[in-house]
C-alpha cells in the first residue's frame, strides 16, 4: 500500500533523477502489486507514469530503496499509470 494518496502519485512524471541522499521518494522496484506502472522515455515524460532519467533539472529526485518505500513501482514497455 502506497503511504501518499494515487492523487499524489499521479502527478510524479517528468524528468527524475536517481540519487542516493536527499530524495523527494523512496522508491521500491517490484514486479507484481505496484503503485505505478513506469515506462522509461527519451521524450514527451508528460503524462503519468512517464519517466524521463535526468541528470540535472530534474522534477523530482527518486532513491531506490529496498525497504519502507514511500510507493513501489513497476518498470513496463507500454500502458504507464497509477495502479
């Protein structure tokens, strides 16, 4: 179960960057009960569950955590959305 709400978890797309302190998330990588489907992309990161990994400028700043995550996700090649 996700401990923010799907309203909040539908607006985090864009561009992310992977850190390893000082994240906006923690996030969990799964493969079955996720509360995002993912899809990776090179453009147009403009609707949810679209990611685009960035380097700088980033819209949010996600760690991947093994443990106590704020939300887990699942990475896919097609039909990215909030669970």
């Amino acid at each position: 179960m996700a401990t923010i709400k799907n309203e909040e978890l539908k607006k985090i797309y864009g561009k992310i960057k992977i850190v390893d302190s000082f994240p906006d998330y923690k996030v969990k990588v799964v493969e079955s009960f996720a509360d995002i489907n993912v899809k990776i992309v090179d453009s147009f990161p403009n609707t949810e569950g679209k990611w685009k990994i960035v380097d700088s400028f980033p819209d949010f700043k996600i760690k991947i955590v093994d443990s106590f995550p704020d939300f887990k996700i699942k990475y896919v090649d097609s039909f990215p959305k909030v669970n």
